[in-house]
C-alpha cells in the first residue's frame, strides 16, 4: 500500500514555492508603500511650496512721502502718526474710526496698521513660489527691479499670525481664516455630540443584545452600506431635512435665538453638525462593534456567572475593555467629517464670510469651504493662502489624532497597571 504522505523533495520544493511566493508578496508590499510614502511626501512638499516665498508689493501712495525726507514711518511717534492720519484721511472717515476707538487711545501697531489700510494701501503685484524663491532668487530679484518699478519685495510666510486671526477679506494680505476655524470646530463640536453617543449605543444594541434574526442582519448590513455612501448624498439628505423640513428648529426661530444676520432657511451650523453626524455615524457604529467584539466572551460570561446583570456587564467591563479602539475609530471618523466639503456646499456652507459664527444657529464656513474658494479663485496669491491655510488645517487634524493616540496610550497603561 503506497503513502499518500509527501516525500521529502516534496516538502523542500513546496517549502521553496512558499518562500518564493512570501518573498514575491513582500516585495510587492513594499513596493506599494514606498510609492504611497512618495506621493505623500509630494503632496506636503506642493503644499509648502505655495505656502512660502517672495511677494512683490506695491502701496498706492510712497510711504516716504508722508513723513519728512531721511525719516522712517516706523520711527515715528504716536502724535506724529495721529497727525499723518487727520492730514491723509478724509473727514468723514477719521471722525468714524475716531468714534469706533479715539485715536488718542490706540497703540502705535494699530495707528500704522490705519495708515497701513487706509492711506499706504499695499496690494499683491507678484509671487513666486519657495522653490523659485531658494533656486532663482537673483532672477527674481533682477525682474522686481526691471519690471515693477516701486515694489516692494519680500519674503512672505502664508502661514502667519494675521492668517488665524484675521477674518475674510477681499485683500490677499489682509484676509485670514479666523471664522473658518471658529465654524470648523463648532461645526465638529456638535456633530461628536450628536454622533459619538448614538454611534455608541447603536453598536451596543447591535453587538449585545439584538438577536441574530433577519431583521438585525438586514440592518447590519445596510450600517455597511451606509459607511460607503457618497458624501454628497448625506448632504442632500440635510438639505432636505434640516435645512428644509427642519427650518424653524435649526435656524432658532422655534426657540427665539436666530442669531443675527441669519435668514430663516435653516442654513446654520447645527444643520451641518447634524448632516455631518449622519455621515459618521454609520462608520463610528462599525468601529464600536468591531472593538466590543475583539473583548474575550469570557471576561462577559465571568461577570454574569458572578450576578451582574448585561447592562452592568456591557457598562463596567465591555465598554471601558474597549474603549480605546473606540475612541480611535470615533477620531478617525471626525477627522474625516473635518475635512469634508461637498455635504457642506449642499446644506448651505457660505463661500464668503466676514462676520465670525456664535453659535449653533449663526451661518457659517470651514476651511475645507474656504480652502475650496481660494483655490478657485484666478489670483496667484489666493492660491498661496489656499496652501496656507490646507497646513492649518493638517495641523489641526494631526493634533486631534495624536492627542487621541496620547490619551489611548494613557489609558492602555493605565488598564494594564489595574490588571
């Protein structure tokens, strides 16, 4: 009777076979993340590109020409720059910013920034990128001389104080992202108020105690489906919902409080909280259930053998056992609903905005709106503040994501020094 087990030769050239195929496959691997490392580092290195570099700037009047020859504006005092403002300025608009703010009370910063914007009036001429910057500074420079008699040129970070500060503005070098900031994190706020709890307890409804029937597997199966829907279409849903259907509630008319400048269309902050919530949630239910479902069945069947109850076994051991990858899928979730941009467009996010939101029911943008509005704009310079303000926003995301990381790490350490 012959052995139907392999011979020795076999197993050495299966073996091999193996070894050939793993070592295919890694190589495959690392092929693949090499090239992913490589168009990351060239997206950063884009980004960085447009956000530095020189600036040629020209004022509408010569700034010498307001104080007296062989004097600098800077070396000015604040009656003599008081002085330069009630010669330059017209009646009508001195006696208005003398009534905002006397002038007799404002710092020398604040004077020069009036003279700066009211009287001097630097606009944008030309901009080269950081690369042109470091490599052709001297062609630069000899074009600045030859070709744009007057200007001023000048190496400009757009990533810069006045950026985070300033809000909106027509002007390149006076507009800023503060009410895009302020819009996105209220805009954040709300939507992890409203998704992490119900994504929470759906997936411990789902995960604990909804029987393996039909109806259960159906809607499993749709919380997928619903993970991969385009965002637009969540926005549409808002749209219709809450900005339609739901009008009176989150415009604050229900409740006395529209906020002032805010039509009664429902186009608010909550409006997009809430579309942005129905985004994230299926995906914050699926990250719950896969984390309830990597803690041991055994640590579930302890308690109960012990006399808890399955509320008090899911409260006191299942969540806080997997409250770590939880929390990690809610950030990731978040951090996507951060960048979002097409649901916002559709529930009413505004292009331009001036005014900062105070509330759930103020209007609104973010910087992925506003981000999207200076790219679309033909001027070189909003691109520049377009790359500025996308470094903003990566740092703001990578911020939320290490300081999820730092607090699962704490809490890893944590449990593991209580066990």
């Amino acid at each position: 009777m012959s052995s139907s087990l392999p011979t020795s030769g076999q197993l050495d050239s299966r073996l091999e076979e193996r070894r050939k195929k793993s070592g295919r496959w890694k190589l495959i691997f690392l092929l693949c993340t090499i090239v992913s490392v490589f168009f990351l580092a060239a997206l950063l290195a884009g980004i960085v590109n447009q956000a530095f570099g020189y600036v040629l700037v020209q004022t509408e009047e010569d700034p010498a020409s307001l104080v007296p020859e062989g004097h600098q504006l800077e070396e000015q005092d604040i009656l003599g720059l008081q002085q330069i403002l009630q010669d330059r300025l017209s009646r009508r608009l001195y006696r208005k910013l003398d009534t905002e703010l006397p002038l007799v009370e404002r710092s020398k910063a604040e004077l020069l920034g009036i003279i700066d914007s009211e009287i001097l009036k630097p606009h944008v001429v030309a901009t080269w990128s950081l690369f042109e910057s470091i490599f052709f500074k001297a062609s630069i420079m000899e074009s600045a001389v030859s070709d744009y008699q007057g200007g001023s040129l000048q190496f400009r970070s757009w990533v810069n104080a006045s950026l985070l500060t300033n809000s909106q503005s027509s002007d390149p070098l006076r507009s800023g992202i503060r009410g895009a900031i302020l819009g996105s994190l209220l805009t954040i706020l709300f939507t992890i108020l409203v998704a992490l709890p119900l994504g929470v307890a759906a997936a411990v409804w789902l995960e604990e105690y909804a029987k393996d029937n039909w109806l259960n597997r159906m809607i499993r199966t749709n919380i997928y489906n619903l993970a991969g829907v385009p965002s637009i279409i969540y926005g549409m849903l808002g749209l219709a919902l809450f900005v339609r259907a739901l009008a009176p509630l989150t415009s604050g008319a229900i409740f006395g409080v529209q906020a002032e400048g805010t039509s009664l269309d429902g186009r608010t902050v909550i409006s997009a909280s809430l579309s942005l919530a129905i985004l994230v949630i299926p995906i914050i239910i699926i990250n719950a259930q896969e984390a309830m479902r990597a803690v041991p069945q055994s640590l579930r069947h302890s308690s109960l053998a012990l006399g808890a109850t399955k509320w008090q076994t899911v409260w006191h051991h299942v969540l806080p056992a997997s409250a770590d990858r939880i929390l990690t899928g809610a950030v990731l979730a978040i951090s996507r609903a951060l960048g979002e941009t097409a649901p916002l467009v559709v529930v009413g996010a505004s292009t331009f905005l001036s005014m900062d939101p105070t509330g759930p029911f103020s209007k609104f943008t973010t910087l992925p709106i506003q981000i999207y509005q200076w790219s679309a704009r033909p001027q070189q310079e909003f691109r520049n503040l377009a790359a500025g303000a996308i470094v903003v926003l990566l740092v703001l995301l990578l911020s939320l994501n290490a300081s999820v990381i730092y607090m699962r790490t704490k809490y890893s350490n944590k449990k593991a020094a209580s066990q």
